[in-house]
C-alpha cells in the first residue's frame, strides 16, 4: 500500500514469507489497508514488478500459520481445480508444496490476467470471504485469523447455498472434514445483527444486491447475484 501511494507509485517487489501471502496476497496487485468500518476499504491495485516465492521459507513457518494459509489454498480447490481438492488429502510439503503453491498461483493468475480491477471474475476468488470478512470484523481482526475466517465462510456459504436450493451437500460434508483435517474451523458463531452491519459496508455488495461464489462441485465455483439481505434472512 505504501508503494502503491508514495510519489502515487514506485516499482516493488513482492517476497512472501507465509502460505497465505504466496497463494495470495503477493499476487494480483492488490492493496490495502483496513478501516474501523471494515476491511481493505482504503487501497489500490499496484502489480508488483516480480514475486519471489522460497518455499523452503513456507517449510520453515510454525505449523499454526501454515494452517492458516491452507485455507487460501483449499480455496482454490473448491473454487477451479477438482485436482487441486483432490491432492489436499495430506498437508502438502517438499515437492508437493511447490507443485501446490504453482497451482494456486496460476489458477489466481489467469483470473487476474482477464479481470485486473475486480469488476467481474476476479470476485470469484472472493469465494468464503463475504462471511469470512464479517467473522474478522466482528471479532476485531484479533479473535480469528484470516484462514480460520476464510474457512469458517467457505462452509457458511456452503451451508447458505445449500438452504437456498443451489445444491452442495456432498461438498460441503468433504469441506468440512478437509478443514478438520487441517485444524481450521468449519463454523463460526455470528448473530443475524453483525451479519447485516458488517454485509452492508462489504465492498462487494452495490446498493441492495451483492455478488458472492457458489459451489457445488470441487473446482466448479460460480458468481450469483443476489439481495444482499437473503444472507441473514433464513440464516441455516
Ligand atoms: N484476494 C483476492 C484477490 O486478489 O482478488
């Protein structure tokens, strides 16, 4: 964010040094920082002249932040590569961690190369973000990392979908006992009230309507855009 503003832009480049910064936020250009209102609201797209990724540095994270990130990457699993789902039967390391991390950051590339500003596509990798952003906000940005609320989203929105008649019962019983596997939540708590404060300032939503990602088969994620209040009315 601060090369992204300095001078309005200098040159940068992007070494990640966890799973969550190396599947994600290290590619694409985004940036950003968070307000009392909700987060990444003040930001720009940046693209980073070259990411530098070591995974032998990921091999090196304490075993809790690199939980944290399989979140992003079972993400991407779900959202565009049934192989991708497949492979996260065990936590990936060694060679299994590269191939895993070029398949995440290629999947994030080719959606980025045709939607750069996030005005269509690129909102699929929003997929378990729209509850997931609410979860951090209302827990303060401190009571639940990212991947924890990123996971706890993707089974929210799953369990939302499937209440809704768009199907997903089979993803969302193997969702839930991958993210087991890999000690990340399948469900956090969130009254209806949060739901809506935190719903209404997310950026993804445009005046009464937002845009959210479902699923119903690994690797086959779609964008539905739907009243913004179906996502606390008949909460499952
Ligand atoms: N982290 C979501 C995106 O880069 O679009």
């Amino acid at each position: 964010f601060a090369a992204a503003s300095f001078l309005r832009g200098i040159r940068f480049i992007q070494v990640p040094t966890t799973l969550l910064a190396a599947v994600d936020s290290s590619v694409g250009g985004k940036t950003a920082i968070d307000l009392p209102a909700g987060k990444n609201l003040a930001g720009a797209f940046c693209q980073p002249s070259l990411v530098l990724c070591d995974t032998d540095t990921l091999n090196s994270l304490p075993l809790d932040i690199f939980r944290d990130g399989c979140a992003e990457v079972i993400k991407y699993g779900v959202l565009g590569s049934r192989t991708l789902f497949d492979t996260l039967a065990e936590i990936p390391s060694g060679e299994t961690l590269e191939a895993v991390v070029a398949a995440c950051v290629e999947q994030k590339r080719d959606i980025v190369q045709c939607d750069e500003f996030d005005r269509g596509m690129r909102q699929l990798l929003n997929l378990g973000h729209t509850f997931g952003h609410v979860y951090e906000a209302a827990g303060g940005y401190a009571a639940y990392t990212h991947g924890e609320a990123v996971a706890a989203g993707m089974t929210q929105m799953l369990r939302w979908q499937i209440a809704h008649g768009f199907g997903g019962d089979f993803l969302l019983a193997r969702l839930e006992r991958l993210l087991a596997r890999f000690g990340l939540p399948t469900a956090i708590d969130c009254d209806g009230d949060t739901l809506r404060r935190c719903l209404t300032h997310d950026k993804k939503a445009a005046g009464s309507r937002i845009t959210v990602v479902v699923t119903e088969r690994p690797g086959e994620g779609r964008l539905e855009e739907l009243p913004l209040e179906s996502l606390w009315e008949d909460m499952p």
